[in-house]
C-alpha cells in the first residue's frame, strides 16, 4: 500500500474521532449555555421591597445591551463608603439573592447587581458561557465608576458558585480592591467536566470532552473564556476571601479555587460541615435540598412550593456572613 493512501486513512481516521467527540461535547455545552436562566414560576423570591431596601437603576452594559442593573441601599448611595458589586449563580439571577444583597446593604454598603447576559430580567437568548459573568462584572464595574453617586469608593466584588468565577475571573482586568469568593470553581471547561462526571458514562466521555470545551470558549470569548481564577489572582492587587463548604458536590473542593488559588493575599475559609452555600445556615441548606425533589405531576410540585418554607429555605449562617462583613470593612 501505497504511503499516501495510510496517510489519508489516518487523516480519516483522526477526522471520524474528532467528530464522534466533538458532537456530544457541543451537545453538552449547549446544554448547559444554550439556553436562559429565568424564574421558576412556581418558587417563591423575594424581593427588594421585603426588607425595606431602595432600589436606584444603574447603567451597566454588555456588549451593546443594557443589562438590568440596580443599586441596593438602605441609605442614599452617595453615603455609602463602600461598593459591593455582587455577581450571581445559575437560577433566576439577583432574584435568587435578595436575602443575601439586603444583607450587605443593611451593613451600610451600596450593592451594585446585575443579571448577567441571559438571565432573569436582562435580554439574551442564552447565556453563553461562563466567562459572560466575568464579563458582567467588569461592565458592573465600569458602571459604578461612571456614576456620580458611587465613583471613587471602595469597591468589593462578592460572588457565589458562577458568581464567585465571575467575580475571580474578573479581578485580573478590573481593580477592585477586595473579592470575596463562596463555592467558585477554578477553570470553566474543567467545571462542566466535573458536572459532566456525575451523569451515566460521563466519567469516560468527560476526559475526552475537555480539549473541545476549552474550544469552544476560545471561539465565544477569545483567549479569556478559558481564564483561571488562580491566574486572574495572580494579576490582581486585591485582597480575596474565598469560602467553600467542604462537603460541596456541586463545585468539587478539588477543583474549587479555595483548593487552586493561593497568594499572600488570599485568606480561605473552608467550612466542614457545609455544602454549595455556606452563607447559609447548615438546616438551610438542608431544607434547599428538598427542592431538588422528583415530582409525579406539576400539580404535586406546585403544591409543595406553595407550602414550602421560603424563610427557612434562605436563612444566613451570622458568623460566615460577619466573616464577609468584616473583611469588606477591611479593605
């Protein structure tokens, strides 16, 4: 056999396996990005109006679009001697943490919160991909230090799950001055890996699927959609809290940056007894949990959100959240 005939069974070859993996891989990355991340109509959120907090809008845009955006206060925003630019996770964008924002903004902080590209109130079809959250946050950046009310103070970026990879990610083109990371992942495509593990033969596929991943971020996001938190910290001047439960399956404690990133000024609080969010109390968490219950019928499942304890569901763990407060106060 002539030796340009095995070189092209060879390129046949290497071409036919490529698109076997590249197939299942852009299936599971659109997936998880391919679509928007909005309410669920039968859970119940709260809102800002619960715990008696000003809402002003805030100009934050992405990519030519507006994203919803607003500034929490308790006080007028010109008071505030600090910024919390706050960066939400998968769900219903800053919906899902108004217990949280109302937290901060009852400790005399201005929160900036935006919903990232795709999410709750912001437009988008989908929501793109990780990096898109580190995206929002510098946008949310770039809006505080163009508003007359928040410029030129104190600005910390506190953020949970996506979020807190949002809020790393960001750190190394933004200069904050502190970042407070809860349950953040380290490297995007080895997060939908991780995830990727958990469902049938994924532990087989997922090595496979990685190099395709990291692709796929590079053609969405250019060079940065594969930006690890731990080589963002390295270009950051500023200090980083990162808090992470230690019994979190969501985001795996071996690939979470509380196990990755490291650096003089980075202080890690890792919590035994918690699990993906350890601003919540531990019964909380527990009661969370229940969410994820497998219904016969819609008409089961809206029964059981409408007698759900909501309150019980978002209760704050007081010493982690004073952990937060005092390290804001810090910086």
């Amino acid at each position: 056999m002539e030796w340009y005939f095995i070189l092209i069974i060879v390129v046949a070859v290497i071409a036919v396996v490529a698109l076997t993996l590249i197939f299942p891989a852009y299936v599971v990355d659109t997936f998880i990005f391919g679509n928007r991340q909005d309410k669920n109509a039968l859970y119940k959120y709260y809102a800002p109006e619960d715990f008696g907090l000003s809402v002003e809008p805030i100009c934050v845009r992405y990519r030519g679009v507006e994203l919803a955006a607003n500034i929490y206060t308790v006080k007028p925003a010109e008071e505030c001697e600090r910024v919390v630019i706050f960066a939400h996770g998968f769900g219903a964008g800053t919906s899902s943490y108004m217990t949280e924002i109302a937290h901060f903004a009852k400790r005399g902080f201005a929160v900036v919160a935006a919903d990232a590209y795709g999410c709750n109130n912001s437009e988008g079809k989908n929501i793109r991909g990780f990096y898109a959250g580190a995206e929002a946050v510098i946008a949310a950046y770039i809006g505080v230090n163009c508003d007359e009310r928040l410029k030129g103070k104190k600005i910390i970026a506190v953020g949970h799950s996506w979020g807190a990879y949002s809020v790393l990610a960001a750190s190394g083109s933004i200069k904050v001055d502190g970042v407070v990371a809860m349950s953040g992942f380290n490297a995007p495509a080895q997060c939908v890996c991780d995830q990727l593990k958990m469902v049938k033969y994924g532990k087989f596929y997922a090595p496979l699927a990685h190099g395709w991943l990291y692709v796929f971020n590079l053609l969405k996001f250019g060079v940065k959609g594969n930006t690890k938190a731990t080589k963002a910290v390295k270009r950051s001047g500023a200090e980083i809290l990162l808090i992470h439960g230690e019994k979190d399956v969501t985001v795996g404690l071996k690939h979470s940056a509380a196990n990755k990133v490291r650096g003089q000024n980075v202080t890690v609080k890792l919590l035994p007894e918690k699990r993906h969010n350890p601003y919540n109390t531990i019964a909380a968490e527990e009661k969370l949990r229940e969410l994820g219950k497998v219904f016969k019928s819609e008409e089961e499942e809206r029964s059981f959100c409408d007698n759900f304890d909501w309150a019980a569901a978002t209760e704050e763990d007081a010493e982690v959240m004073l952990a937060i407060d005092e390290f804001i106060e810090s910086v």
